[in-house]
C-alpha cells in the first residue's frame, strides 16, 4: 500500500528488508512502516512476553535513522515507524497504552473511526487541513516521552499521541494511524504527497548498502 501510496505521489519506491542485500541505489526520503512492537530493551520499557518484535528490523531501521536524521532527510513514519523516529530520538514509549490511559476505548479497525485533533501551529496541520481529522487505529503502544528535537503535533480524544514532528528538521513527521489504508481520503493522500514534494528538493542522499547495522 506504501508503494500504490508514493505512485499515486509520483514516487517510485524501494522497498528494504532485513536480512536482504541492501540495494546499491540513493535514496531522496524514508517511510519507516508499520509492524511488530518495537523491543522494550531498546527504550528501556517493560518487557510483555504476548508481543511479537523483530530485532533483525528494529536494528536495520535505527541504523537507517541514525544516518538519515542528522543529514535531515526527509523521513515519514507510520504507527511503529512514528515510534521508531521517537525511539532513535532519546524518547520513550508506553509499552500498553491501555494500561496507561484505562479510559480509552479499545479500537483496533482499518476504517476511519478513530478521531484526532491536530495543533494547529503545526507541519501536520499545513498539510492535512483538516482539523479535527478521522483516521484509522492499529496500535497498542504509543510515544510517552517526546524524543529530541520532537513535539506532539496530534492527540486523540483520550490524551494519546497520534502524531510527532520535529521542530528544527525541514520533514520530519510519524504518525500513529496508517494513511496508507486511507488513501481515498485526499488529507491522508496529501502526506505522501508532502514527503515526495520535501523529497524531490533535499540535498541529502541515502545509500542503504553504505549503512552498517549495529
């Protein structure tokens, strides 16, 4: 769907997996995906023995973020990959975030039903334009201590983050629902369209083969 995503952008993607031979082509943008839950060892969480993680991706995406944040690439990411961007930032997460916000209705669907309110002085704002905005919800941990250099640019209903940027980078923004499953809503569309458009101008370029994982 990431790929239907940044076609739809005019974007051609390239898509990377841990344990694959990483291709020798620059990168102008990174989208960190959706996924298994981050491990807790890594953030300093609590370790929940009923999650699946995936170290092998864990340690690709950090060292894909460890190069990419400093040279300022354009970066977008996607419910884990909005954790991940806080993760390799100093920050925290809430392992369960219901055991956190007891108050908030358990919500796992695909369609839009989940409602959040965007800051308004905010990059997100600027590019969604819809305020509040009704998106889809597949999440059960979420951002606790903002990493470096980041601020919440959405909250739900229930006080749960929903969206971070940073306040320095030129694009640099996760969110925690997946508009790649939304994408014939036009706001949700336009996020792509944003990192394609901060993409097509940056400077900085990103060869995955050069990165070596921890």
């Amino acid at each position: 769907m990431h790929k239907l995503a940044l076609y739809r952008a005019g974007a051609r993607s390239v898509h990377l997996t841990p344990g694959d031979a990483l291709p020798r082509v620059s990168l102008q943008g990174l989208i960190i995906g959706g996924g298994d839950d981050i491990g807790a060892e890594i953030y300093g969480g609590q370790v929940l023995p009923d999650v699946r993680i995936d170290p092998e991706r864990d340690k690709l995406e950090l060292a894909l973020l460890r190069v990419a944040l400093p040279a300022q690439l354009p970066v977008l990411g996607i419910c884990r990959g909005s954790q991940m961007i806080n993760v390799a930032l100093g920050g925290t997460l809430h392992t369960d975030i219901y055991e956190v916000y007891v108050q908030a209705p358990k919500m796992r669907t695909v369609l839009p039903k989940k409602r959040v309110s965007i800051k308004p002085e905010t990059h997100l704002n600027r590019i969604l334009r819809c305020n509040p905005c009704q998106v889809n919800a597949l999440h059960h941990q979420s951002v606790d201590k903002l990493g470096e250099g980041l601020r919440i640019a959405a909250e739900d209903e229930s006080g749960i983050v929903q969206a971070v940027e940073s306040e320095t980078a030129p694009f640099l923004l996760g969110v925690q629902w997946h508009p790649e499953l939304l994408v014939w809503k036009k706001p949700q569309q336009r996020l792509f369209a944003a990192l394609v458009e901060a993409a097509s101008h940056t400077k900085a370029l990103l060869q995955p083969s050069a990165v070596a994982a921890p």
